[in-house]
C-alpha cells in the first residue's frame, strides 16, 4: 500500500513536466447542450494516464530491479527474521542500488535522447530509437542465449543474425526470465550457510533431548551474528553490485 502510494506520489509530480511536454493534448473539453455546460477528459489524456500507472512496473522489469528484490527476500527468509527488515526497506534498498547500478545507462539515455528531445527538438521516434540502445545493450549483456531462442522459437521467428535483430518484444521476456534464474542461483547460494546452521542447532538439540524446543528460536540468534562479524550487507550489496555485466 505504501509503495502504491509512492507512486502515486510520484505520478502526480511529473503531471506539470507531462503537460510542458505535450501541450498540444487537451486536459477538459467543454460543450454547452441548453442544460448547461459539460466538461470531458480528452481520450488521448487518459490513455496517457493509464500508460503512466504502468510505466514504472514496465520500466522496472527492464533494470536490475528484479535480481535485487527477489535476493533481498530470499535472504530475509534465510535470516528467519520473519518482517525483518521490512518491505518498505527491501524496496526502497532495493531502488536506490538499481539506480546506482543503472547510472551509466540512464546517463546515456538522458545525454542522448532526453536532452535533445527537450531542448532541440528532436523526433519524439528518433529520441525513442535513442533511448532504446543502451537499454536494450544492458538487457542484451543480461540475458542468456538459451532464454532468447527459446522466445524466438515460441514466437516462430528465426529471422534473426545477430542480437540487434531480437525484437523489443522478445528480448524483454528472455531478460526476465534470465534475471529469475540468476536471482534464485545467488539466493540458493545465501541459503546454504544458514541452512547448515540450523541443521547444526537442531542435531545439538536432539542429542539433548530437547525436542520441543523450536530450532529457529535457538538458531537465530547464530544466523545474525554469523551474518553481523561477515559484514554481510556489505558482501551482499557488492556481489549484487558486481554480478551485473555492464555494457
């Protein structure tokens, strides 16, 4: 709820830039029938407004958003520390570490279609085309080979020599797909640690004779301490950091 709130938020404010940008789109139009005067939302207005509450999932299945979220669950769960830290933080750690890892694309995407676009008045389909490269070079570096022709063989389409040639449409599923895997290999290997704990916890407490004791209880408390004297946020965060190819 909180993080739909943010968006929201976050939608509102870029509402002024949007109207800047086309200013050539109506907001109301007005008609007098003799019963008074009826205003209505133009249709273009509101397909802009429904493309604005999808834009930021669209845009974050297209980064490094993916990996990191599902890693940070996974290791919360290995953790057991059940809400701890909370969604709010996995999210929000998880945003800012996808805009520090994207920095180098976005940049480009802003120095050499944004910019332009706003300030030279290029084709809004030639800065589009722009836009498009750096993202879809990071998404190309990302993604398995397997996963693209696996895609194009679903989509009976072999007309492809190089990976320029893979469609938008395509290349997308195949990244997601990619960055699943390479999510659930890092978090398997997170869990292994703390699963060795546990099974260490609870072999000592049935040798004891202390079966009703809940293991979890008792390893937990190992699990953090393990985690604190690694620095494991700081060895979670780099190897994040670092898995990511760059283009």
């Amino acid at each position: 709820m909180k993080s739909r709130l943010f968006w929201l938020v976050l939608l509102l404010s870029l509402l002024p830039v949007l109207a800047q940008a086309a200013p050539d789109i109506p907001a109301i139009t007005s008609s007098n029938t003799g019963k008074g005067t009826q205003y209505s939302m133009s249709l273009q207005l509101l397909a802009l407004m429904t493309t604005l509450t999808l834009l930021p999932s669209l845009l974050l299945m297209m980064t490094a958003f993916v990996r990191i979220v599902i890693v940070m669950s996974i290791l919360r769960s290995a953790l057991g520390t059940g809400q701890t830290p909370p969604n709010m933080v996995i999210v929000g750690l998880s945003l800012f570490l996808t805009l520090f890892i994207m920095s180098p694309v976005l940049n480009d995407v802003y120095q050499n279609a944004l910019l332009p676009y706003m300030n030279q008045g290029m084709p809004f389909d030639k800065a589009l085309a722009l836009a498009e490269k750096p993202i879809r070079a990071f998404m190309l570096n990302q993604t398995r080979e397997d996963d693209i022709a696996m895609f194009m063989e679903i989509a009976r389409n072999k007309n492809f020599s190089s990976a320029a040639d893979v469609p938008f449409t395509t290349l997308v599923p195949a990244f997601l797909t990619s960055e699943l895997k390479s999510a659930f290999t890092i978090g398997f290997l997170i869990y292994i640690p703390f699963v060795v704990i546990d099974l260490i916890v609870a072999s000592v407490l049935m040798s004891m004779g202390m079966m009703m004791l809940s293991p979890m209880m008792i390893s937990m408390p190992f699990k953090l301490m393990l985690f604190v004297l690694v620095d494991g946020w700081s060895l979670i965060m780099g190897s994040l950091a670092s898995s990511f190819a760059m283009p």
